[in-house]
C-alpha cells in the first residue's frame, strides 16, 4: 500500500546529514577533550529540534552506527494526522517492523507512536504489553494485531 506524502519518512538533504555529523563530531570530541559539553549539545539539540541527554550522545555508538544516529537525528519528529486510517496504520507498522528492512523503520515507529493514544506503541512491535501473558520467545505479532491493541488502549484519567 502507498502512503500519502504526509505519512511517507521524508527525505534528509545531505547538506543537514553532514551539518548534523559535524555537530555530533564537536560534541564527541569535547566529550574526549574532557571539556564542558553543555553548549555544544544544547546548539545540536537546537538544530535537530530534538532533545538528547549527554548520554545519549555519548553512547549511541554502543547501539547504532554514526549514519544511522545523524540520519534519525536529522529527520523532523513525525505529527499526528488525525484522518489517519486504520488501513494506513497498519502500513505504518509493516514499515516499522524491522524484518521489513525498511531502511526508515525507526521514522515509521515514531510515526506509528505520534498516531495512537498508547504511550510507546511501537513498543507492541517486540514486546507484548503483558509478557506474564506469553512466553515472550514465541511473540510474534501480525500488524493488525499491533494496532488493534494500540487502538484499543484507553488512557487512566486521574
């Protein structure tokens, strides 16, 4: 299924990849330097317009390659769309499963996040909500499952 444009992972220029790999650079050179890193994170955090701790951007290398940090940290958080369809929602999560290979999985877990009421929704993608239920090494959820509880989550009103 073909997503609208507003659904669809956008597209990074590669001037924003390199201004944003060059700004990761500093900070882990600082970070090596031993000096103050503050500034330098606020003004990277700034310019992805995301927020990332100190830690973060110290050990991000333990779980992800350089390109694969810039490329998401490069890409605008995705928006809630709220005609979004339950078909629509499904195609989201069939991107965001990693078996896919979609090299945009990740922008298509938090798209699937930004869309649904459930805090951490993608989440559901590897982890059932209630792994006392399942034997957590037989979990295996369809897309339609996934969203369905996703769907079905109703927010505790205190």
């Amino acid at each position: 299924m073909r997503l609208r444009k507003e659904l669809e992972a956008p597209s990074i220029p590669e001037e924003k990849l390199l201004a944003v790999r060059t700004r990761l650079e500093a900070v882990e050179k600082l970070f090596e330097q031993n000096k103050p890193t503050e500034e330098a994170i606020r003004e990277f955090n700034q310019f992805t317009g995301r927020v990332y701790t100190a830690d973060k951007l110290r050990y991000y290398n333990a779980v992800e390659s350089i390109d694969a940090f810039c490329r998401k940290a490069a890409r605008p958080k995705p928006q809630r769309v709220l005609d979004i369809s339950r078909e629509e929602l499904l195609e989201v999560v069939r991107r965001a499963m990693p078996t896919t290979r979609d090299p945009d999985y990740e922008y298509y877990m938090e798209l699937f996040d930004a869309q649904v009421a459930m805090p951490c929704a993608s989440g559901l993608i590897f982890w059932p909500d209630d792994s006392r239920e399942i034997d957590i090494s037989t979990y295996d959820p369809t897309p339609e499952e996934i969203v369905d509880k996703a769907l079905a989550y109703k927010p505790i009103h205190l």
